[in-house]
C-alpha cells in the first residue's frame, strides 16, 4: 500500500499513464496510473485508484491510498508475479450468495407449474485469447465449457474448450462468476460455437437449457441460483452494450487489457472517470522538463495569474493587472525568467494537487464512444440522462447483420488515414458508407475546394471537384460539386465546358432539388444560340409566376451583412418575418394565425405522422439505443425498404385519418426523442389542424428524399379554419433561393397553396 499526499508541491504527484496532467478540486481517482517519489526516484505501477480509499486529513488535503491490483484476465495461464496477491474466493455456493437474496422471496419462475426458467442464449468474448494463440480458432467451430475451480486466479473460472479439448480461453469474469455456481449445481448445459473470430480476440454464442433431470435443492438454494441466473443474463445484456463488436474483435491487446482495467474499478471510480475525461472544459497541468513558461502560464486563471504575481512580489504596474490574459501572461513570464524563479514550483504551489489522465486512455475512451454512438455528438454521460429519465429514447431493435467496420484496419482509415479509400464500402447497406474513410476524405476536399474558391484558385478548385466527382461516394453532395464546377469553369471562361457539366450533371439521378433548378438555370443561360438551338422542356417550367404579396415597414437598419430590422405594426423592434405575421393576422392579411417554422413544423408532423415507419425493425438502421432516427433516414436507402409502410400510411392520411395519428403519437410517446420533433413548440391542437390542412403531400417528400427537402422550406404556415397556406418572406435586396424556387415549383405541383411576401421599406426611410 502507497500512501500519496499530493496537495504540497513537495510531495509527489500523481502521473496517469503519461498523458495530461488534469487539476480536480474534488475526490481524484481511478484509471491506469504510476505514482513516482522524486526523492527516491521509485515508480510504482498502478491498476487502479479505488474511491472508497480516498479520504481527507483535517487540513483538506487529500490522500490517495493506492493498492496494486492483481491481473485482469480470468484464468490465464500465466503465472502470477512473486508476491502479487491471489484473489480470496471460496467456491461454495453459499459465500457467493448474493446479499440482497437471503431474505428475498422465491423468484415467479421457480413456481411449480413452471420449469422453463434456465433457458436462453447470450453472446460473449472469449478472455485471455492472447494466451492461446497456439490453439486454431475459427468462425463456426463448437465449443463447449468446463468449469476450472483449480484456477488460482479465479475459483469461479469456465475454460472455453475445442471438441479436441485444447482451451480457446475462458469466458469473462463478469459471466463466470454467476455461470460457474449454475454449471456445478447441475443446473444448465452449454452449448456453443465460435461466432466471430481473428488474430487479437474471438466471440461466442451460446446456448443454455435446463438439464432436465437435475435434482432440485432447498427452497434457499433455488433462490441463490434463480437470482444467479438472472445475473448472468443481465451480466450478458451489460457486456453487449459496453463493448463494441468491432471494438472487442479489432482491438489489440493492449487495448482490450485496458478497458477490462477501467471495468475492474468501482462504479463510482468509473463514473468520476469518464465525467473527468469528458469535461468540457479542462485544465491540464504538464509538468514536463521541455514545457514552456508560456504553456504553464496560460492553464491559469486570471484570477491565479494575479494572486502568482502577488505571492512573487513581481514589479508589475497596477494598470497590468487589469490587461487581457496575454498581456498579462506575457508580463509576469518576462518579470519570472529575469528574476530566475523556478516556474514548474510556482504554478504546483498556485494549483494544489493535480492527476494526468494517459494519453492512451484518451484515445480508447474516444475510439469506444465513437464506436458505440457512431458520431462526435453523444457522450457516455448520456447512460445517466436515460437513467435518471433525463432523455427518453424510442423503443426500436437494434437488428446487426454485419459490423460497420469490417476490420480495425477500417476504422483506423476512418478516423486519420484517407489513403484506403478504394477499399472501404458497403454494398448490402449504402447507408453504412458514411462510416468509411472515402466520406470523410469527400467532406474535407469539399470544404478545401470552397477556401479554393474563396482564393480564386479556380483551377485547383476544378481538379478537386472533378475528383469528388469520380467517387461512388456522398450521392448528396454531387448536385453541389456538379454545380460548383460549373460555375468555376465560367471564371475561367471555359464557357462550352461548363455548359456541358451542366447538361451532364442533369442527367445524374443525384442531382435534386436546389442543384438540379441552379443547373438548369445555368444551361438556359449558358446554351444561348450559337452554342445551343433547341430550347430544353423544363425552360417552361422555370418561367412558372408564383403569387407575390407586397408590404410595407418602417426600417431600422440596413447594414451589409446584417439581418434586416423593422419596426412591427405595434411599434416594437421586430424581425422581417414577425413583422409578416403581425400583417397575416391583420384584417388585410385574413386574420390567419402562423408560425415561423421553416422546416421546424414539417419535421415534427412528419415524425409525428411516421413514427411506426420510422422506428420500424430494418436490419442495420438501428446499431445503438440512444438514437433518434435510424442511420438510413436521409438516404436513398430509407424509401424503398419500408415503401409498403409508408404507402400505406399516406393512405391513411389521404383517407383522414392524419388528426387521429398525430393524437396516438402524442399520447403515446409524448417527449421521446425523436430527429425533428419538437414537443415544446407546437401545441396538439395546432398540429392537428395543420395536417389537415395540408395532408401528406410533405411527408411523401420527406420520406423519398428526406436529406435534400430539409432545408429551404418556405419561412411561414399561416392557417385558418381548415385553410393553410404557406409564405416565404424576403426583405429589401433578398431574392429566392434556388433550393426555395424547388419548393415554390413542388407546393405548386401539389396544391398547396404557397406564395411569396416582400416587404419593402416605406418611403420616408432614410436609409
């Protein structure tokens, strides 16, 4: 045992693993750690940093009581290091029962009328794989089980076996401990067979029944092993969440050994952990030899930085001390490195105690989290906002046919090398290609081109779309490159060529909305005789007058790049679209009430209207249980695999029922999360009027094609009785998008009535 007092810059510090020195004014606890003593220049390797032995002397200073804890692997034939503890645990049945059992009562399962209760199949890795390389193990390969209470690591240890009797490994501490007292009661047999399998690690499927003929024991002993059971199974339940099936089958090592390190600590060790990782705003104290005295300084606060020149005595002009962070960074280094103060003692003084979370740690929490969620929005604090009933997510399966990184290699080129981008699709599901290295090389050329544009490097700019645009990859995005081309091929003045972009690009089945009008518009444009005689069948169309609607307000400002500001009807300052809503609930507007929604209200009914459909069982759409939409929602992809169900509830709505399914949905799963739904916003009495209103004619868009018609949807819903229309409002200088010239050209198409609000500035304006 190593007691560590690191509140005096005398004593010794805390260093995780070698990472970032991170300062905590709380309990500072848990991960891979060393403890190092500068006076005797001893390093102490530590697995963890248990809470419960973290207490506080009078003076407030904390002390770490920080023990070695034994290795991880359950069973492995290793033997341990001379002196290292072994673990006390008795293999009687009766010392593992658990506490909160003695007094419970018999479980509903073990009544007479019901044999049925050891029945069922988990999944698990198989642990200690390292160890017995020398044993072939391949996807499809029985196994069975043996229970090994001779192991010296783990009484309760299951060795995982070929049907040659050669060990594969043993199944995770976490199962064996309640699998062990069912396997030697007599309770169940296993059965089961190597899932998945590579150099670094395997899986399991297994499959456990009731061995009939067993005797049955006291009315105690059944409680034990009935709770047991149930402990397995929530045990199995738990790991599958934890940890990825690329995370456990592409994993080194090294990795594997310590994420079961992180699990080996307390619950509350691990949740100190994580929030202390995951903090949105840390501090790190590097004490390092080759650090800067800039670096140092600049981790403290101004607060800190002015009580250091204080303490210091340091010559600074009191009119420094009201500078901005740097200025006064600046002044208190020069005044330091003149008068040859050892800075590293200061700032340990100034901080107090400090902890460094390893680098590797860092890495492996964010390759998991990005592994689990599939994006860089959702954090693992979002377990503890489900627990406490903080964020309800919807009830869906996650139905997995194939993992989403076919290979460690995959998401390595995923997430830093872009060179492997030939290699990385997925056939079976398109809606899978966003996670490879070839989507993420599209999204940062496609931004590299615009900073191209914006430096009139129009040239390299067209190289670039060109070669996004002989990629199979991001089927969204090829109207914008086709477009941008197009139009840097003009600069250029290569006028035929960027006609012929163009002509080509309206022949791409990807080139929808917004894109496909700015490209016709540029070929009405472009292919003037002599360069093209025959007039295309859409120029029509694109002459199509929509409804304009003209009022006027006094104007408050008309700066460049400034959103307009106008006085409203009631005299206070307001936006040009509330200042259109005040005029559609006047008498001249027809006294219809409205919202600013944009795309808002379309997407909340559509979630509301298609919820079933949405949440419906797809194989693959669901790979977590904290999403709010499924991963194919703004694909090609989403349409055609659930068109019966879509058809059918559009029916439903033709057919008037859209009032009634807004109201189920709202009963049902009012405040679930959901992409698009907001339940705040919009009363039910509103949505239900609405959709009425307007009927599905959205939602049919939404549902083939639900990426491009998000966005540019006309600013206003104005409804009244069982009318709505819908209004796109533009101020002074303002012109249609191409985008919202789409929606003004699909409305129309539909029906529904839609038209355009200018407001003009009145005439005594000035500005």
């Amino acid at each position: 045992m190593t007691s560590t007092k690191g509140c005096h810059s005398e004593q010794p510090g805390l260093d995780f693993g070698g990472g970032e020195l991170q300062r905590s004014s709380s309990i500072v606890s848990l991960c891979t750690c060393r403890t190092w003593d500068p006076t005797t220049s001893v390093t102490i390797d530590v697995v963890s940093v248990d809470l419960s032995n973290v207490e506080y002397e009078e003076s407030g200073n904390c002390v770490l009581e920080i023990q070695q804890s034994p290795p991880l692997e359950t069973g492995v034939d290793c033997n341990p290091a001379a002196g290292s503890p072994k673990p006390e645990v008795s293999s009687t049945l009766e010392s593992f029962e658990e506490p909160d059992v003695a007094n419970g009562v018999l479980p509903a399962e073990l009544n007479s009328e019901t044999r049925d209760l050891y029945n069922g199949c988990l999944e698990a890795r198989i642990a200690g794989r390292k160890y017995h390389r020398d044993v072939e193990c391949q996807a499809g390969m029985r196994v069975h089980l043996v229970r090994e209470p001779e192991n010296p690591m783990d009484t309760y240890a299951v060795k995982v076996l070929t049907a040659d009797g050669l060990s594969l490994g043993h199944i995770p501490k976490e199962l064996s401990r309640y699998l062990s007292p069912l396997m030697e009661k007599g309770m169940v047999d296993v059965q089961g067979y190597v899932s998945e399998s590579t150099s670094e690690a395997a899986r399991l499927k297994l499959d456990l029944r009731e061995i009939q003929s067993r005797t049955i024991g006291s009315l105690s002993e059944e409680k034990v092993l009935a709770v047991k059971w149930s402990r397995l199974m929530d045990a199995a339940d738990k790991g599958q969440l934890s940890i990825p099936t690329e995370f456990s089958l592409h994993a080194p090592s090294d990795e594997i050994e310590l994420l079961e390190a992180f699990r080996s600590i307390s619950s509350d060790g691990q949740r100190l952990f994580v929030r202390l990782a995951q903090r949105k705003e840390r501090r790190y104290l590097v004490f390092d030899a080759d650090v800067n005295s800039s670096e140092l300084l600049e981790l403290l606060t101004v607060q800190e930085l002015k009580d250091l020149a204080v303490n210091t005595k340091i010559m600074i002009k009191s009119a420094t001390l009201s500078l901005k962070k740097i200025q006064l960074i600046t002044a208190i280094r020069d005044a330091l490195i003149s008068l040859h103060f050892n800075l590293t003692a200061l700032i340990r003084e100034a901080t107090g105690p400090c902890i460094r979370i390893a680098e590797t740690v860092e890495v492996l929490l964010w390759r998991l989290q990005r592994l689990f969620f599939l994006n860089g929005e959702q954090e693992f604090h979002v377990f503890l906002l489900v627990d406490i009933g903080r964020i309800k997510y919807p009830n869906y399966r996650c139905a997995r046919t194939m993992p989403v990184f076919a290979s460690r290699e995959d998401f390595l080129a995923y997430e830093q090398d872009y060179t492997r981008i030939d290699q990385c699709t997925h056939r079976d599901h398109p809606f899978l290609a966003r996670f490879s290295a070839a989507w993420v090389y599209a999204t940062i050329c496609t931004v590299a081109a615009s900073f191209l544009e914006k430096e009139r490097r129009y040239a390299e700019a067209i190289n670039l779309f060109k070669q996004l645009l002989s990629m199979q990859y991001c089927p969204g995005r090829r109207g914008y490159w086709t477009l941008r081309l197009s139009i840097d091929l003009e600069h250029l003045q290569r006028l035929e060529e960027s006609l012929l972009v163009a002509e080509n690009g309206l022949n791409d089945f990807n080139v929808r909305g917004g894109d496909r009008i700015a490209l016709q518009r540029r070929v009405l444009r472009l292919g003037k005789p002599p360069r093209r005689w025959k007039v295309p069948p859409y120029a029509a169309l694109l002459k199509k007058k929509h409804k304009v609607v003209t009022i006027m307000g006094r104007l408050l400002n008309n700066a460049n790049g400034m959103k307009s500001r106008f006085y409203g009807y009631d005299g206070q300052q307001c936006s040009v679209e509330d200042l259109a809503l005040q005029y559609y609930a006047g008498e001249d507007g027809g006294g219809r009430k409205g919202v600013h929604s944009e795309s808002g209200i379309w997407l909340t009914l559509f979630g509301l209207l298609m919820w079933d459909v949405i949440f419906s069982d797809v194989p693959d759409a669901f790979q977590t249980p904290f999403q709010t939409a499924p991963l194919d929602l703004c694909t090609d992809s989403f349409y055609p695999v659930r068109s019966s169900l879509i058809e059918s509830r559009l029916q439903a709505i033709r057919d008037g029922g859209a009032r009634q399914l807004v109201a189920e949905t709202w009963e049902e799963h009012y405040g679930t999360s959901c992409s698009g739904v907001n339940w705040e916003k919009y009363s039910l009495e509103d949505l239900q009027t609405i959709t009425v209103c307007i009927g599905g004619a959205i939602c049919k868009l939404l549902a083939e094609d639900h990426s491009n018609w998000t966005a540019g949807m006309p600013d206003l819903l104005l409804w009244k009785e069982k009318e709505a229309k819908l209004a796109e409002v533009k101020g002074p200088g303002d012109r249609l998008s191409e985008q919202q010239v789409a929606w003004f050209l699909i409305l129309s198409d539909a029906n529904v009535p839609v038209e355009l609000c200018k407001v003009s500035k009145t005439m005594n304006d000035r500005s």
